[in-house]
C-alpha cells in the first residue's frame, strides 16, 4: 500500500528481508515470554510445596491449576516457536531461490548477448582467411629455403669442381697453384690478367710436354 501514499515501492527482495526480520523479531519475543512463564512456574510450584507443608490444601488445589495452565501456556509457546522458526525457514527458502533465479536470469542475459554477437557466417570467413593466409605464408617460407638450399648447393658445386680438378691435375703431376702470386692487397686488373694469362700457358706448355 505504500504505493498509495507517494511512498517507494519496495523490491521482492527488500520485502523478503522485511519479512524475514520480523519472523525473528516474533520468535525472540516469544523466546522471552516462555522465559518468563518457566520462572513462573518455578515459583508456583515452590509455593505449591510451602503451602502443602504448612497443611493449606485450599490453596495448594488453586495454585496447582495455575501451574497446570502455565505449563500448558508454555508448551503454546513452544508450538508457536517452532512454527515461526519453520516461518523464517521457508522465508530463507524463498530468498535462496529467488537469488538462484536473478543469477540464471543473469546467465540467460549473458548468454543471448554472446549469441547475438557470434556470427557464424563471419567467423567461418574469418577461420577461412586465416587458413588461407597461413598457407601463403608456408608457400612462402618453402620457397625461400628452396632458394637458400639451390644457393648452398651452388656454393658447394663450386667448390667440389675446384677440388676435383685440383685432384686430376695432382695425379698428372701438375700444381693446380703453382705460378700464382698471392699479393697482400689488390691487384690490379691488368696485372691480373696478364697473370692469368702466363698460368693458362704454362699448363698447356706442361700438358705438351706429357703428351710428346
């Protein structure tokens, strides 16, 4: 009814926890009246016993019934204990529920945002570009150590051709070396020329001379 009066509606939450402190606002006050109807009944029955020692069994009839209704008083309020208490259970039932709810509702929330963001059309695209760039790039990559492994073996062909014919002109007695000049610094094209040229005849004048 609050609403009536200009005042702030309040959440089922915020009802519950009202609810839920009042239950245990009843239960403490019918905790203190059952404490005190026990001290009560302490009393009575202590002047029960005074007055039946005394011989008054008047008064002891009349007192022993309002120690009959206390008890039976008390053990209302033990009934109505235990009902309240069972009160604020299923009130703490309904909270635990009702939170269980807001966080698969929560849930149900993130879930169809992530839905509606996924695409799968556009995320397949995007794993087919993916695959389709890393190709190249394995293309790519073959293709370079191709290119390196041909320029390695070049280097090495080279090499075994100055090592065989250096092995052949061995055998036939000839010094692949021989008549060439290690300068220290450079040499100057023509003085290179001319020293290759008095290399390439003195091998053919050497292969003469082993032919005749």
């Amino acid at each position: 009814m609050s609403f009536l009066f200009g005042g702030k509606t309040k959440t089922p939450a915020e009802m519950m926890r009202e609810y839920k402190r009042n239950v245990d606002r009843s239960v403490r006050e019918i905790e203190r009246e059952k404490t005190k109807l026990q001290q009560q009944e302490k009393k009575v029955i202590a002047d029960i016993k005074k007055a039946a020692k005394d011989g008054q069994m008047g008064p002891v009839k009349i007192m022993a019934k309002d120690l009959v209704r206390t008890r039976n008083q008390i053990t209302k309020f033990y009934q109505m204990k235990c009902q309240m208490q069972a009160v604020g259970l299923r009130l703490q039932t309904i909270k635990s529920t009702q939170a269980m709810t807001e966080a698969m509702k929560g849930a149900a929330k993130a879930m169809r945002a992530m839905n509606a963001a996924v695409k799968p059309i556009a995320m397949q695209k995007i794993l087919m570009e993916f695959e389709k760039q890393n190709q190249l790039m394995e293309d790519k990559q073959e293709m370079m150590d191709d290119a390196m492994d041909d320029a390695m073996e070049a280097e090495d062909e080279e090499g075994q051709v100055e090592e065989v014919v250096g092995q052949v002109l061995a055998e036939i007695g000839i010094d692949f070396t021989e008549g060439m000049a290690a300068a220290p610094g450079a040499v100057p094209a023509a003085a290179g020329a001319q020293a290759e040229g008095d290399v390439d005849a003195d091998l053919e004048e050497r292969l003469k001379n082993l032919r005749g």
